[in-house]
C-alpha cells in the first residue's frame, strides 16, 4: 500500500524531472495492474528508477523507488510525481 502522502513530498515533487515512462498492464497473482515504469532526474542531479503498480480498486497499489527517501518513508518525491503523471494529476 501506498502511505499517506505528506504535503512536504508534494512540495518537493515539482523539482522532480520525468526523463522516460512508459505504462503497461500486468497480471499478478490473477489480479490485473497498470504498471508505470520511469527514470527520474532529482534535484541533485542523480537518476532514479520508479516503478508503480495500481490496481483498479486502489487496494493493492505499490511503487518501489532506490531513493533514500522511499527507503525509509515508503514514499518519495520521485514517487509523488511518477503517480500523478500516470494518473493524468497535476503536482
């Protein structure tokens, strides 16, 4: 499950730079996701994979970031904004 998104992420978002994302549907464990694949730039210049999984519901979605922020929250920056973009939202 995704946490609860702070309004400091959502700040800090807007210097998230989308370089490449690209969206498939999986089937995992018999229940179908769409899958938003991205390479991120961040603020300091360092390029991030972010990878997102929703499921139509929204009871299963999960995103995997190699951020620090990720690691330790659950959530990022780089997440944040690889979600609204999928998701068609502004930041």
């Amino acid at each position: 499950m995704i946490p609860i998104i702070s309004d400091e992420i959502k700040k800090k978002a807007l210097d998230v730079g989308i370089i490449d994302i690209k969206h498939e549907e999986q089937t995992i464990a018999g229940i179908q996701y769409r899958v938003s694949i991205a390479d991120v730039l961040s603020s300091r210049d360092t390029v991030y994979r972010v990878t997102t999984y929703e499921e139509p519901e929204h009871l299963r979605d999960f995103a995997v970031c190699l951020c620090k922020g990720a690691y330790y929250r659950g959530i990022c920056k780089h997440i944040y904004a690889v979600l609204c973009r999928s998701r068609g939202e502004s930041i």
